[in-house]
C-alpha cells in the first residue's frame, strides 16, 4: 500500500552560501529614524571577510519539511534541482535529514538555485537568482494530510491554481500557504482560488497589512480580515512584539517571544521554522493556543545557528524547552 505523507511541502530549494563580513572592514550606516541598516559596497574596492559556510538543500519550503520531519512527521518535498553537483548535493542532505525525496526533479542542462548570504552580525543582505524550472504537481498515490506551500519563482502563477485544483478536489488534504514576496505582489485576487482553500495561513503584520491593503494596527483585527480571504486559521507575527492566531471560535490569543538564551547569531529561517512548527503542532493533535506555543521556541532555536535549519528541534527537545519555560511564556486570551 502506497504511503500516506503528513507534511508534503511544495516550493524552490536552494543552496546558500554564508560569507560573514568583516565588522572592522564592512560600511553600515543605521537610519536615525527607523533604526535601518545598510550595507555600503563602493566600486573597485576589496572588502575583507571572516568566513563562509555553504549549507545546501534550504529554502522556505525545504526548511518546513526538515522541521516538520525532526518534530515526528512522514515529510516529503515537491521540489526541482538541476543536474549538477549542488543538486546532488543537496538531495543527499534532504535524504540525511530524512526527507523523502520522491517528488524532487533533476533537471539535465540547469543549475540549482544558488543564493550569496552577506552576514553583519545576525543582519543579512541577499543575493538571489531563481532558475527557471517547470512547475508540476505529483499524482501522490495518497493524499498527503497536509500540503505545506511557499515560495515559487515569478514565473510560477499557474502552479498555484493547479495546487488549488488539487485541494478542492481533495479535501481531506489541508493546504497551509506561507506566501512569498512575489506571491504577495500578485495580490489576492490572482490567487483567490488559493485563499479560498488555504486551511492555515502565515505572514507578518506588515504582509497582511500588504495584502488586505490597509494601515489598521491591531493584529486580531488584520488576522479577521484574512479570514474574509478565505484561510480559516491566519497566523500573524509581529517579530519581536510576538504572535496571534484567531481560532475557530473566534477567540484570539497572543504569544510572546520565547527568550533568547544569548544574541542571535543568524535570523535567516526564523518564520519558516515558526509557521512549519505550528503546522506540526496542528497535525499532531494540538489546539491553535498550544501551537502558537510551539512556533517561537523553534525560532528562538534556530537563530542561535548559521542558516536555517542547524537550530531545528526534535520534538523532545522543544518539549523540553516548553516544560521550563518562564512563567511570562504563556499563551494569552484577548477579549
């Protein structure tokens, strides 16, 4: 009999490359105002660096499957590689992490994605290019339990109504849907169809102030405006001010940051790890309140680590973390 998958995520991999900046070497200037930094690099001059780590097979959803597999569940990953020795690599890392690897495409001719990650400190700046694959959905001999989808290149719009085809003639699948920037650009009455059949939601206060196009402020309120889209349960961070779910009985609850043992060395991956702990939670039988619990405990892991995925708990050890948590970790009720 055919496996059934819990966590089926869907979106590009790619491979990142971590050089860290000279902080005696690198020009950042800070923005008085809104405390933003910018990297300065001048023409025709050399710019000294510390190190460079290459971590392959990352990505938002690749990152929400090796979280998703170390919290307990049977993960897979729909996903495209070039024929190359970064792709090979990298399916060699998703198989040590125990992701199934079934659904990824080698593609003869094409490179991977690779990505140049410029670190300051726990600060980032990154240099993208996304190859041009061709987008296409598995005929999963069973229906997985949840279909985790993120980031796709620009080229990707049809994807998404096929991926919403899918769950409308599936219900049994639950589609979780972490919009990246371009999916957010396109705005939502490109992907109403997406919205309407999306189970779980993720982005953050200022994504979904983007996407319903207003300057409201209180984060319930944006998390019920989702819900008119179609998600029946929004999660909206707010970075360092926490998190907020709206649950099924209309009851929203806030959750603060879970504490950091020591300054954060790297943010990259901080909300994948968070929206794929939550999906995880869900699956495994928790309620949105417990979920919301688990999220920022995973995040507070992941960014004490280079790169997205070295800081991922297994669900012993987040358990662990939730056990002696500070008594201000408490989920809270609102209204």
């Amino acid at each position: 009999m055919s496996q059934q998958y819990d966590f089926v995520a869907i979106g590009d991999i790619l491979v990142d490359a971590f050089i860290e900046l000279s902080k005696d070497d690198a020009d950042v200037s800070i923005d008085l105002d809104t405390g933003r930094q910018t990297l300065h690099m001048p023409f025709g001059t050399k710019l000294p660096y510390q190190d460079v780590e290459t971590i392959y097979a990352v990505g938002n959803s690749p990152n929400a499957a090796v979280s998703a597999h170390r919290l307990g569940l049977q993960t897979a990953l729909v996903t495209n590689l070039g024929q190359d020795r970064n792709g090979k690599d990298s399916l060699e890392a998703l198989r040590t992490e125990g992701v199934h690897t079934d659904y990824v495409r080698l593609h003869e001719g094409k490179k991977t994605n690779f990505h140049y990650v410029l670190r300051y400190g726990a600060e980032r700046t990154i240099l993208i290019k996304h190859e041009v694959f061709d987008y296409l959905l598995p005929d999963f001999p069973v229906p997985p339990r949840f279909i985790y989808f993120s980031s796709v290149g620009e080229h990707g719009l049809p994807y998404h109504h096929v991926i919403a085809d899918y769950v409308r003639n599936h219900p049994e699948t639950k589609l979780v849907f972490q919009p990246g920037t371009f999916q957010i650009k396109l705005g939502v009455d490109a992907l109403k169809d997406l919205y309407a059949v999306t189970e779980i939601f993720f982005c953050n206060k200022e994504e979904a102030q983007q996407i319903l196009k207003t300057t409201e402020q209180d984060v319930p309120t944006l998390i019920r405006g989702l819900r008119g889209l179609g998600p029946k349960l929004p999660v909206v961070t707010d970075g360092p001010n926490g998190a907020w779910v709206v649950d099924g009985d209309d009851v929203a609850w806030h959750m603060p940051m879970y504490p950091d043992p020591a300054p954060p060395v790297d943010r990259t991956g901080a909300g994948d790890s968070f929206s794929s702990t939550f999906t995880a939670a869900i699956a495994l039988g928790k309620t949105p309140a417990e979920a919301l619990s688990w999220g920022p405990i995973n995040s507070m892991s992941v960014v004490q680590h280079i790169g997205a995925q070295a800081g991922l708990l297994t669900r012993e050890k987040l358990e662990e973390y939730l056990a002696s948590r500070p008594e201000e970790y408490q989920a809270r009720r609102l209204g």
